[in-house]
C-alpha cells in the first residue's frame, strides 16, 4: 500500500540538464546492470515457480510496515474491541496490502524486468505468470474488504478499499509512469493503515487518526527520494519520471530536505494534542533531529553516498515513531 527512458549510465539522459546527472557512486555502472538485466532474462526463461514466489508476490516486506502502523492504529483508538475482531481487522490489513502488492507487481512486470531493483519479483522474472498473479491479488482485494466489513464495520471496509484502490489505479496506473509527484500524491495509500486500525475499533476516523496518517504522508517523500537517489539510473532505464531523473538531483535534495523539515514537527502533534505523552515527544523528536541529520548530509553530499543510508534509516525512524507512540499508550495509564 505502500517507475524513464533509455539507460542513463555515463551520460545525460535527452531532455535532462546537466544538474541531473546523479554523482559518480549514484547507481551502479552499466556492466554490472547489463550482466544483472541478463541475469533476469534467464530466470525469466525458466518459468519455474517457488514456494516462496507465492509470498514474495505479496510484498512481505512492505506488507509488514503497514500491519504495523494499521496495528498502532488500532490499539491507539479509544474504546474496545473484542480480541478476534481486533486478528481479524489486521488480518484483513495484511491480505489488502498484500493484494495491492500483487496486482502492483502483475501491472509493471514490464518495467520491473528493467531495473536492477525489481528484476527478479516472479512475474517480471517470468516465475509466476500474469495471469494467476492478477487473480490472486484481485481475490485478495475482494476477500479482505469483504470481511472487514462482514466481521468489523463498514468505515474500516470502505477505507480498506479505498487504500487498495487507490494504490492499484491512483499510484500504479495513473501517476507512476506520468509524474514525478507521483509518490507525494500515491504516498497517501501507505498513509491508511492506521486509520483503518483506529476505524476498527471506532467505527469512525478521529483527529489523531489523521495525525498518523500525516506523519507517513509526510515520511513518504523523502524516504522513496532517498531511494531514488541511488536507483537513478533504474528509474531512468525503465521510463519512470521520479524527481532526480526529470528535476535532477539537486532539485530531488532540496525536497527531501523540506519535506523532513514538516515531517519532524508533525511528529510532536501528538504531544500537542493529548495523543500521547512527554516521553513519546522525547523519543519524536531525538528520532527526528538523526532524520534532519541525515536529510542534510545528503544536501551537502557531492559523493553520492548518504542517499543509501538516509533511506535505511528512514524505514527504522518510521518504524520506532510508530512503536513510540505504541509504548506511550502503554505507559501512560501508570503515569
């Protein structure tokens, strides 16, 4: 729920200026991409499925971040709920996350095949055919909105669906391959989890529901740029617009610095507003000022090194804002 043109290795891809070559360590060289890109055409000719193809299709590690926040969500929401309702809602998160992930995957095995990234996902490496890829993510999608408004409610069903939906026909389809906003406005379907969490207890979407949803709305953008950065030439091979390959890198640092520059005081909203205590804002904002540190190593970087790490942390930071606010709910009933 939580991709443009010819390879650009060693040269200005046609209609970029100069200021959009990546640095020197921005992406791997072309021999190495050229031998990987063999590499997954031979794969792809063997066509023989693995157990684990079946899960990988789902996007386990990307599934796994949402469950989380869509999981924080839940216990974070005022009243109770039984404890089966409660499996169930964050099953139902998992199976619709992992049906946009399948479907994601069935859509661009085209350009998937053409970055290092993504070459080996089953379908763009020929293991799993299209065709039962898009059914089981589709039956996924049905299922899991189905349930959740059989068993939990009918708000959290309709959120559901507008996630999958709205990352499958928004993101995927429309904006990927046409804009480089195309991760600030499809960053909204990984923004949801949590609001379909607090809904399943609710049944209805309050302020601090939003405020979640703020914080990875915001988180988005940079964390994907970061990614960006060092897949450059990826992203340029297969024809998808994101910013460093149509605006250049340095418009991409400058994004990246001022969208962590929101994110970090959004983070401290919750303290704020009564959502949660002194000790969550402690953690937010020590967890912020690493996530500043890192956004301004990469403005000052001329190397092409502090992309990588910026992005891994920024999974981490996302990961432990969220439990923050998750072991202050705990706490704070004792304080």
């Amino acid at each position: 729920m939580y991709n443009a043109g010819p390879t650009m290795e060693g040269r200005v891809p046609q209609g970029v200026t100069d200021s959009a070559q990546p640095g020197p360590d921005v992406s791997r060289p072309a021999a190495d991409d050229a031998v990987s890109l063999q590499g997954a055409e031979a794969v792809g000719a063997v066509g023989s499925p693995r157990p684990r193809d079946f899960a990988l299709l789902l996007k386990p590690r990307v599934m796994s971040l949402v469950v989380f926040t869509g999981i924080v969500g839940l216990f974070l929401a005022p009243g109770e709920v039984d404890a089966a309702v409660a499996v169930l809602a964050v099953v139902c998160i998992a199976a619709g996350a992992g049906a946009s992930g399948a479907i994601n995957m069935w859509y661009d095995r085209d350009i998937d095949r053409q970055m290092v990234r993504t070459m080996n996902r089953p379908v763009a490496a020929g293991r799993l055919r299209p065709g039962p890829a898009l059914a089981l993510g589709v039956v996924l999608a049905v299922a899991s909105v189905g349930v959740m408004a059989w068993q939990v409610n009918a708000v959290a069903a309709l959120l559901l669906a507008i996630t999958i939906g709205y990352y499958v026909f928004i993101y995927t389809v429309w904006l990927k391959r046409r804009t480089p906003q195309n991760i600030v406005i499809g960053g909204a379907a990984g923004a949801f989890p949590p609001m379909i969490g607090w809904a399943a207890v609710t049944g209805d979407v309050g302020l601090e529901a939003w405020v979640m949803f703020a914080i990875i709305f915001l988180w988005t953008p940079p964390h994907f740029w970061a990614l960006a950065l060092f897949r450059c030439a990826d992203y340029a091979r297969a024809g998808v617009p994101m910013l460093p390959v149509v605006a250049g890198v340095r418009a991409t640092k400058r994004q990246i610095v001022a969208y962590t520059a929101l994110l970090v005081p959004t983070t401290l909203v919750p303290v704020a507003i009564g959502m949660a205590g002194p000790g969550y804002g402690v953690a937010a904002a020590a967890l912020g000022a690493w996530l500043l540190v890192h956004a301004v190593r990469v403005w000052r970087d001329e190397e092409g090194t502090a992309a990588r790490p910026l992005f891994f942390y920024s999974i981490l930071y996302l990961f432990l804002i969220f439990a923050a606010l998750l072991v202050d709910r705990a706490l704070l009933p004792q304080l």
